[in-house]
C-alpha cells in the first residue's frame, strides 16, 4: 500500500515489488508482470518486469480516481508464481481552481430599493477536496452591496447601502473566489 500525490510526475516510480526465490540458476531468475489490470489503469501504470518497479506513464487525477488496486504477479524460471495485491491511494493536491456560476442576476435596479435586496445569485464549487476545495468569496472594492453566504457555496449579492443614482449610475460587481 502507497500513498502517492496526484502531481507525481510522468515517470516517477511510486512503489517497487520484490519477491525471492531460494531456487537457482534461471529457475530462481523472477519476473514480474501485472494481472488482471484495467485499460485505464493501463494508461497509467507500467511495470518493470525485470525490477519490479511500478512507475507513472499517465497522470493521476485524485478527482477521477482516488484509489487503484493492482494485481502483480511474480514468475520464476520455472512454471511457478505468486501474487500481490498493489493499493495505491492517490492523495488531492490544490490543483483545481474554484468555479464562480452566477444562477441570477438583476440587470437594473431602482435607486430607492430597501437594504438588503437580492441582486444576484452565485454557486461557488471547487473540485478539490477537503481542505484545498474550501472556497471563500470576497467583493472587490468598496460597494454599496454586500455578500451573504445562505448554503455551502451558495451567496447573495445584497445591497447594503441607499443608492443614488445620480451619484454613481452604474456599478461593475466582482466576486472573487479563492481557494
């Protein structure tokens, strides 16, 4: 069992299988090979038959798959072998970056609208797990709204001061996201 971050480089070993055998010459010679491996995890893995060594020829990706399990059989010269079961976890890195949908928004508003009106709906989702997929949103600039966050990843662009629309007309809203 190995624990292996999803932004292992291409080519990087992440666990070496070993097995001995007592028996010599070309009977004790050991090959390793892998059994009954997924296509995918095909396009991920190799093995060195020779080494033993179980090394990156795709990315991971926590997000897609988050464990693989390999079956890694080990031949003698001879017609005799064993098996290992391989489980590598693949552990989340920040590697995904928040994702700020607007569901609802008002285009004009009234310059007498009361405090606390709903000018707009926002989703905020990040891929990432755990700690690296907690999202905080923040406005930019000094506003006369402000952000109310109602569920996980779900806020209100609300105003939060009278509006005048001969003072300042028009408003240029931005929510930043951040990880």
């Amino acid at each position: 069992s190995v624990r292996v971050p999803e932004d292992v480089p291409v080519g990087s070993i992440v666990v070496i299988v070993t097995a001995t055998d007592a028996d010599e010459g070309m009977n004790g010679h050991v090959k390793y090979s892998l059994h009954k491996i997924s296509y995918q995890e095909s396009e991920i893995f190799q093995l060195d038959s020779e080494r033993g060594e179980i090394s990156l020829k795709g990315e991971l990706d926590f997000e897609e798959i988050s464990s693989h399990e390999l079956e890694v059989q080990a031949h003698d010269g001879g017609e005799l072998f064993d098996t290992a079961k391989v489980l590598i976890t693949v552990m989340d890195v920040n590697d995904n970056a928040p994702k700020l949908i607007v569901s609802s928004l008002l285009s004009a508003i009234s310059e007498d609208t009361p405090l606390g009106t709903v000018v707009a709906l926002l989703h905020v989702e990040d891929r990432d797990s755990g700690y690296n997929g907690e999202v905080q949103c923040s406005l930019d600039g000094v506003l006369p709204f402000r952000l109310d966050r109602t569920f996980e990843g779900y806020y209100r662009v609300v105003t939060s001061r009278e509006l005048d629309r001969e003072v300042v007309s028009e408003y240029n809203v931005t929510v930043r996201a951040a990880d």
